[in-house]
C-alpha cells in the first residue's frame, strides 16, 4: 500500500480544547502526532467583519487514508460552528521519521505483529 503523509491545519480558541482534540485523534490512531501552538494571532473575517483573537493552532500528521475520519472526529468535537480543518500533502521527508509515522498509523492489530 502507498504511504500518502498529510498534515491537517485546524485552530482551536484554547489549549484545554486543542488537547481534548489532540489526544480523541491520538487515542483513536489517526494521527501519529499533533504538534500544539499556542497563542497564534488570527485575523479573519466571520458573519460580515473583520475579527481577530488568539488560538492554538493543531497540526495532525496523519495519512490520505485517515484523513476523512480525522475530520469527522475533529468535526464532531469542536466548540466552533464552522472549525477550520486543511490538509496539506507531506511530499517529502526523512525516511526514519516517515517509517516512525506510518508505524505509527497502522492497526493495533498490525502494531502488535511487528
């Protein structure tokens, strides 16, 4: 099977929801890990204005094909009526952090054999 790496960019207005986030994707194995940065400074424009204020920005590192259920799980469990979720495509990296990810990401079943 081909490993297709992806990162998924999603905020969060807190760090307690960015860890609840963090660990429900962990827990669950869609992600291998989620980077957590605090105090981003947001500008957008919601509901017809320019807003501002301070997030956590997530960064799930997961594969093409848990990229729809880290979604919905993400989805499901966000505070925001509209929650930023972007993925990006890992086209290239280190091989031994790319073999740590992918291990990362496969069955407990699997996990367990190796």
């Amino acid at each position: 099977m081909k490993r297709e790496f992806v990162i998924a960019l999603v905020t969060a207005p807190n760090l307690k929801t960015a860890r609840k986030l963090a660990r429900a994707a962990l827990k669950a194995q869609l992600a291998a890990c989620v980077n957590l940065v605090p105090n981003l400074e947001s500008h957008y424009w919601w509901e017809g204005g320019i807003q501002h204020g301070t997030e956590v920005l997530l960064l799930f590192k997961s594969s093409a094909q848990r990229i729809a259920a880290l979604e919905k799980r993400v989805v499901s469990l966000h505070p925001y009526d509209t929650p930023e979720f972007i993925v990006l495509r890992g086209i290239q990296g280190n091989k031994r952090y790319l073999d740590w990810w992918a291990g990362c990401l496969r069955s407990k079943a699997a996990s367990s054999r190796v």
